[in-house]
C-alpha cells in the first residue's frame, strides 16, 4: 500500500477486535515514533493491552469498544506548535499504522486521561491519543464542506501536485469533522491556514501531513 492509498482507505474505526497486535508490528511502529520524536521533541508512545483508557464513561459515551492499544501524544507544556506538530507526527503513525493493516481513531476527549499509562513528566502535556488495532470495520468516508470553503485557488489551473495534497487534505480527520482550515496556492508555494475553535491547531498538523503525504511538496 502507497502512502496516496492509505490516505484513501484510512478512517477512524472505533469498535475493535480482541486480535492482538503482532510483536513485529509493534517494533516497527515503536521504531518510527522513535524517529518521530527524535526529529520533533515530542515523547510519542505506544501503549499496549491497556484496557483502563478507554474503559469509562467518556469512551463508552463514544462507541469504543474493544480499544486497548493507543498512542499516546505527549510534548513539552511550552513548546512552540505543540498540538500542531502533535497532529503532524501522530497522523504520519496513523498512515504507517494503515499500510501495517491497522486501523485508528483520533480521540481528544472520550478516553480516562488520569487513566493513561504513558509516562508523562511534570512539565509535559498529553494532547491526546489515538486508539489503534484490528478494526471490527474499516470506517467510511466523512462529508467534506464545500470545496470553494476549503480551498481558495483555481483547480482548473492549479498544478497536479496542488491537486493531489488538497485531494488528501480533504481526507484528513478533523475533531467534530469540522474542517476548519483554508488552503491557498500562492505562486508555486501551497498554505494552510487553520481558523479558530477547539483542537483546530491539532487538525491543522494532521491536514498538513496528509497534504505534504499526498504532493510529495512541503508547505511554507
């Protein structure tokens, strides 16, 4: 599976099987959020058969089921960016995660945060987790706004590199799906713009990610 192939297939699943991830699995996605953290800061883990975190009220409020792996997104309280470099380096695990044939779900707020087992220092923040495993499904496709909301350029013109980032921009999963950001094309150069509201700076790393993933150009 492509990268542009994950991108399409991925979508958040929240009921799971008891399958257990496999051992080499779980080296490889432990190696790559080693490098993650490596290049970011963040203290990325991977935690697994956990079946405290999501075992509340909150998680059962949001149809999880089954749901014992997660990992969880940790990073200084006072670094720059934090919740957008959060989602960026998170939504590369997802990806790798799907063409390991997992499946995931972003979760912000229906989980026990006092209940996480990651080990989260004094002067750290958990932004949030993402729950990962055998889905009991593979999800489906969310409603997208209107493209002329989402997108402020001339696709008729617009180079097929832009074409295909804004295609897996509007891929990406955003809280609530609400899809608050503008993309723009300024030149030979794409940005993206996140508008206000809650855990839109989290969804502005993930849409840059899938963007990046999708064009194989970087953002400015």
């Amino acid at each position: 599976m492509t990268i542009k192939e994950a991108i399409d297939a991925r979508h958040s699943v929240r009921q799971y099987k008891d399958t257990p991830i496999e051992e080499s699995k779980v080296s490889e996605l432990r190696t790559l959020i080693a490098a993650c953290n490596e290049e970011s800061g963040l203290n990325i883990q991977l935690i697994v058969n956990d079946p405290e975190c999501f075992d509340v009220f909150l998680a059962h409020y949001g149809k999880f089921s089954k749901a014992v792996n997660y990992i969880a997104l940790i990073g200084k309280k006072d670094m720059a960016k934090l919740e957008e470099t959060a989602g960026y380096y998170g939504e590369k695990i997802v990806l790798e995660a799907q063409i390991l044939g997992l499946n995931t779900c972003w979760v912000a707020g229906t989980f026990g945060k006092k209940k996480c087992k990651a080990e989260i220092k004094s002067d750290e923040k958990l932004v949030c987790v993402i729950a990962i495993g055998y889905g009991e499904n593979q999800g489906k496709d969310h409603k997208n706004k209107p493209l002329e909301r989402l997108c402020k350029a001339d696709l008729s013109s617009a180079p097929d590199w832009f074409k295909a980032g804004v295609d897996g921009a509007l891929k990406a999963p955003t809280a609530l799906n609400q899809q608050k950001f503008v993309i723009t094309l300024e030149g030979d150069e794409a940005k993206i713009i996140n508008k206000s509201g809650a855990m839109t700076k989290l969804d502005l790393g993930i849409v840059k990610y899938n963007f990046e993933a999708a064009s194989g150009r970087k953002l400015l």
